[in-house]
C-alpha cells in the first residue's frame, strides 16, 4: 500500500493513498442517497479515515455568494479570522462525501483551527461494506433525513430549499474527541 507525506499550507498529512487504497469507496450502491463513504475492507476503531484540507469562506462570501448554492449543503461552521464570529468552510476530499446519522454514526471528526483540517476517525470497528456516517448535529435539518425513520422518503439535493450548512455543531462538540 502505497502511501506518503503531503504537505497543504500548514498542515502535513499522509494523504498520499487513493480512496480505494484506504478501504473506502465514495460510492453509494444504494443509490438513493446520492454519494456517500463506504468501507471496502474491514477498518478497526480509532483509524484516522481522512484528513480533509478546508477551504476558508469569508463572511462576506458565505452571504452574498456560497449560500445560495449547494456548496451550503457541504460546509461546515469555522471561526473567521477574528475568531470573534462563524463563518464556513468547505471541506476538500471526503470530508464533504459523508452522509448523515445521527443513530449510526460510526465517524467522529475534529476541527484543527491551526491546520485548517478537519480529521475523520472511526468510532467503532467497521465491517466491509458498511457505509462510514458522520453526525450533522441534532438541529433541524434541510433534507428528510433517511436515518430517522426506516419508512422515510428520502430528499434529493435538487430539491433541497432549506440554507443550512452541515455541521450546527459548536466548536466543541464532536470536535472534542482527541486524537
Ligand atoms: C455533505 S453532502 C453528502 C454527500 C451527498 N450524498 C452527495 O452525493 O453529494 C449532504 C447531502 O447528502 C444528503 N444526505 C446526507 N445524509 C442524509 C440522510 N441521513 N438522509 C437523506 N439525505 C442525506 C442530503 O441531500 C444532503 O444535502
């Protein structure tokens, strides 16, 4: 297995293996949820699955420009550059691939405000073919959410109407894990 050190700005990571080499696959053989992170091999708990580079939006940005497109969908709350306020950040890599759930979720992810990364790890083993969940946080969601009800409808991205970004999260919320 391939891998190697890459160096993004300030953060450095061992981002050198491709996704399939990681055990992961970026695609969902269900279909109805659109993309999603799903195991392709047996991964034991406490196994970094990602480190996904951020890209920074300024306030002014998120306002006039991010929210009113479907990048919304896909970022995450970050402290602007006073640390005062929250803007939002795009996660780069498979940080923005993974789905919702709140009951499921086997992924835990950390904020580093320092390298502007997000870190991925797994919470418990993961079996091959299980697909690897992050929590969007327990406030409302703009989607029907397929993980609340078996019975669910589920929501298209095409659709969705609503302006909220992924992660309601505070900053010390899920973020507290330590790695
Ligand atoms: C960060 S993206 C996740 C990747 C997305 N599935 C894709 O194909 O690009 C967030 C979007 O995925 C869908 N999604 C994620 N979790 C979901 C869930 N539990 N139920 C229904 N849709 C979900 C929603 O459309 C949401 O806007």
């Amino acid at each position: 297995m391939l891998s190697w050190p890459v160096t993004f700005g300030k953060a450095t990571s061992r981002v050198g293996r491709t996704i399939a080499e990681q055990g992961l696959t970026s695609t969902d053989p269900r279909d109805f949820l659109g993309r999603g992170v799903f195991a392709t091999q047996d991964i034991p708990r406490s196994t970094v699955v990602d480190v996904s580079p951020v890209l920074i939006f300024s306030e002014d940005e998120v306002e006039n420009h991010t929210k009113h497109t479907r990048l919304q969908h896909y970022t995450y709350y970050w402290p602007s550059e006073s640390g005062r306020t929250m803007t939002q950040a795009l996660a780069l890599g498979l940080g923005s691939m993974f789905n919702h759930s709140l009951r499921g979720q086997n992924v835990g992810w950390k904020r580093n405000t320092e390298t502007d990364v997000i870190v991925y790890t797994t919470l418990r083993d993961i079996k091959a073919g299980e697909e690897l969940c992050i929590s969007y946080g327990s406030a409302r969601l703009w989607f029907d959410d397929a993980d609340a009800s078996p019975d669910a409808v589920l929501g298209d991205d095409e659709l969705d109407t609503g302006g909220e970004t992924l992660a309601e999260l505070e900053l010390s919320g899920l973020g507290k894990m330590d790695l």
